[in-house]
C-alpha cells in the first residue's frame, strides 16, 4: 500500500476579487521509504504541496490518504496528532525557539507529546551523541552555526520516529560543504526506511533523489524516476 496518496487535491486562494489556483488537479502515489525531489520554479505550488502533506494546510477539493487513512476527513485535533506522531518537519530557517538550548528544542516535540521526563532524557542524549551536537546540548541558537541549527532542527523532526521527513529548501541557508554534510544526514534516515520529501529549486539536490516531481503552474507536469546519483565533488 502506498503510504501517499493524493487524488485530485485542489488548492485555491482567494486573493481581492481574483482566485489562484495553487494546486490543479494533482494525483500521485508515493510509496514507503521513497526518496523524492518536489521541484518547480518559483510560485509552482511545491511549498503548498508540502504543506498539505504535512497537515498544515488543507485542500478545497481531493483526497489525501496517509498510511491508508484518509487525514483530509479528521479532525483539528486528529490531525494534529497525526503531524505530532508521524512527521517531521525541516525548514530553511530552522525554526527553532530562541530561548531554548539544543537539547530543549530537540526534547519538545516529546514534551508536547507527554512522554515522562526518564524517556525524554534518554532520546534527547541519544540524538544529540547520533548527531554530533553533545558538546553543544546546553547552547542556544544563537551560539550555534548554521549547520549545527540544522543538525538540531533535523534531530528534533525525527525525535518522535515519524514516518516521513518533509524538508523545505533545507540546505538553502547554508553554505556547500555544510549542506552536503546536512544532505547527508537525511539521506542516512532515508536508507532508515524514513520516507524523504525535499521540496528544493537546487537542481543538484534535486538530482540526488531517486524521484522527481516537476510542478508548474499548480500542476504535476513530469514524475520521473531517476538513477541514484554520486555525491559531487
């Protein structure tokens, strides 16, 4: 069974007296442990797919189903807990709370989720040894770099074993020997059996997927599958 499946998803935005149709008719499958590149130029509808997959925003038509469930049907809360339990999010900008240490952001998602503080405890330490932050756990972001906001931010989307990574232009505020080593790091959870979602105007990222969807214009005009490519020099 395919873990994603888009039927016919609809996304309009009314803007003054004129409609933008963000999304037109869009239908695709994407399967468990998939790796796939959503590109496009800018204002083609791969951010709001992105959105829609992740249960931030919702469809004005079409049917979205996750691991066989229908989430476009549930409610506020369900979906929620579906987002909270089953994916995670990586952004260009990090979005991690100012005030809060590494360790603190990556232990939030559990937190929110009331996982008792013993198990939390030992998560965190585990993500921060798996990805190398244990000498900075007690740094702010502010006191971090670039690469090392990223490596939090990822460690604390996978914090709760989701399903499936939605990454947003994730190496796009970093420079290219940290966004190789960022690119790295969720290729590695990708081979995990996490299901890989980057949304990316990088033609090179985009290569490294073993699938592309192409949009334009709101619409899904090329879904190609393409052989694994080397990591460039």
């Amino acid at each position: 069974m395919a873990q994603i499946e888009l039927d016919g998803i609809e996304r309009i935005f009314t803007l003054g007296d004129s409609q933008v149709h963000a999304l037109h008719a869009v239908s695709v499958s994407i399967e468990a442990g998939e790796y796939v590149a959503v590109m496009g130029p800018s204002g083609s509808g791969k951010s709001t797919m992105l959105n829609l997959l992740g249960l931030l925003d919702h469809p004005n038509a079409g049917t979205y189903r996750l691991e066989g469930r229908d989430v476009t049907t549930l409610s506020p809360d369900e979906q929620a807990e579906v987002r909270r339990s089953r994916i995670g999010f990586v952004f260009q900008s990090f979005h991690l709370v100012p005030r809060l240490t590494a360790a603190e952001n990556i232990a939030l998602p559990l937190m929110l989720a009331g996982v008792n503080l013993a198990e939390r405890a030992k998560r965190v330490a585990r993500a921060l040894k798996d990805f190398g932050l244990e000498s900075r756990a007690g740094h702010r972001p502010d006191e971090l770099s670039g690469g090392q906001r990223q490596r939090v931010a990822i460690a604390r989307a996978t914090i709760m074993r989701p399903a499936m990574i939605l990454a947003d232009e994730p190496t796009g505020n970093l420079d290219r020997a940290t966004g190789q080593d960022v690119t790295a790091l969720l290729e590695e959870l990708n081979a995990s059996g996490v299901t890989l979602i980057v949304v990316t105007h990088d033609p090179v990222m985009g290569s490294r997927a073993r699938r592309q969807l192409l949009m334009e214009d709101g619409a899904l005009v090329q879904d190609l599958n393409v052989a694994r490519q080397a990591a460039p020099a």
